[in-house]
C-alpha cells in the first residue's frame, strides 16, 4: 500500500506546486513580454487597534473572523513590543472595509494594515508604540511608502470606526517623522478660509460632517467625541487645519510627477 501512496502523494504535491508557479498569462493572448511593469504596492499604511483583551486573542480573530466575516492585517503589535506577520505586504489583507481616503477607495488594495493591541480604553505601552515606529521605519523604507502616509482605520471610515483612538499618541510619531502633523507655530487662517476644502485636501471623506470633525478630534487633538452629531471645529482646529492642509499642499508639489 505503502509503494502505491507515495508516487500519489508526490503527484498531488507536484500538482499543487505547478498550481501555484503558474504564471497569470491569458490563454486567449499571445504572450509577449515587456520588461516595463512592476508590481502592485502599497501607498498608505492604516494603523488599527484590536479592541481586543490580548494580543493571542486578536491573533486567533484575525486568521479566522469577527462579527462581520473573516478578517486579517499585515501585522499585528502587542503590548509586549512583540511583532508578528500574518499576511505578506504584497497580499491585500481584509483589515479596512468600507471607507475612502482621498481618491483612494479600494482600501484594502492600497495600504499596509498594522493591528495593536489595545483594547480602545487603555494607554498604548512604551514597548509597543517603539515596535511599532521600528516597523514603520522598514515598511516606508522598503515599499516607499511616504512617512506621511500613515492614517487612523478612523481617518477613512469616521462613521464606521474609531480606532486607533484618541489615547494613541501621534504626537510621537509626529516627532518620529510620521503622519500628517502640524509643524511650527500655528497661525489663524486667513479670511475666507473653508475648513471643509482642507479636510477634503487632507483626504477626510465628508459623506457625514460630524463624523469626519469627530475623526479629526481623535486624532489631532486626542479628544473623543463619542458620537455627537453636532461635533464642530473650533478655533484650535482652524489653525491645525490651515496648517495640515498647506503642507499637503507643499508634499504633493514637491512629488515627482
């Protein structure tokens, strides 16, 4: 039985490997290949929190599903300072859903999503944010992702999520070089200035105002709003605004066509 077994295993094996190592040609074309191509990459980086009481927890949700279906992201950061993988960075894991980020609609096509461990109530440790700007620092540098491409899952879905919350410090990833953030003294906004114009500029979706000032407030004033429908700016958010808005301005001039 033994002799029979193994040259079957072998061809399932052999199957299965010529399965995989099968180039996507179009059997309809002719095959004539051009050098002038590259793969497909990612240009943002989400950054999510589990929501979760233990870093083994999220690790078992994210190979299997939550409430709405399977789930998965590229890392996962525990509160230990501990790193793992569990899809590969040119893979699209199914870690953002529905939302849009400037032009960008298909999330989950652009970006690389990191997972912390965090259960939305509590402080980010020391070890974990450390680990998290040592995986940023290899992820932008070797997918050339700009450092300012660095966004809340909240930032792109505010109706839907709000996570990383308004405990995550961005302000230390700011002084890393990381995300969009004010620099140098803020200025009130000239006359005339559209707050609305700036969110958009930024990559906020408006589909609902409040929910984008909320977004906004986590994120750049550390404050949670909960799900006040009246949520607006104030004059500290004019001047961050008007501040963010004219360096996205500067980075996409100074990008190369």
């Amino acid at each position: 039985m033994r002799r029979f077994l193994l040259p079957f295993l072998a061809c399932l094996l052999a199957a299965s490997c010529a399965h995989v190592a099968a180039p996507t040609r179009n059997p309809l074309a002719e095959w004539v290949p051009s050098p002038n191509f590259d793969a497909r990459r990612a240009v943002l980086i989400v950054l999510h929190a589990t929501e979760q009481g233990s870093a083994r927890e999220s690790l078992d949700t994210l190979r299997t599903a939550n409430s709405g279906g399977p789930v998965s992201a590229h890392y996962l950061v525990g509160d230990d300072g501990r790193i793992y993988q569990l899809v590969a960075d040119a893979d699209r894991a199914w870690h953002a859903g529905g939302g849009r980020w400037g032009t960008i609609t298909d999330l989950n096509s652009a970006s690389i999503g990191i997972e912390i461990d965090n259960d939305g109530s509590e402080p980010y440790s020391d070890a974990q944010i450390a680990a998290l700007l040592r995986l940023l620092d290899d992820l932008t540098a070797r997918l050339y992702i700009p450092k300012t491409q660095v966004i809340a899952h909240a930032d792109l879905a505010p109706t839907r999520k709000r996570d990383p919350g308004a405990h995550f410090p961005w302000q230390r990833l700011a002084d890393a070089g990381y995300g969009l953030w004010p620099r140098g003294e803020l200025r009130d906004p000239p006359p005339g200035f559209d707050p609305w114009l700036a969110m958009a500029a930024i990559g906020y979706p408006l589909d609902d105002r409040a929910a984008a000032v909320r977004a906004f407030h986590r994120h750049y004033r550390g404050r949670n709003d909960g799900d006040d429908p009246q949520a607006a700016f104030d004059a500290d958010d004019l001047r961050i605004l008007h501040a963010l808005a004219a360096q996205r301005v500067g980075d996409m001039s100074a990008s190369p066509p």
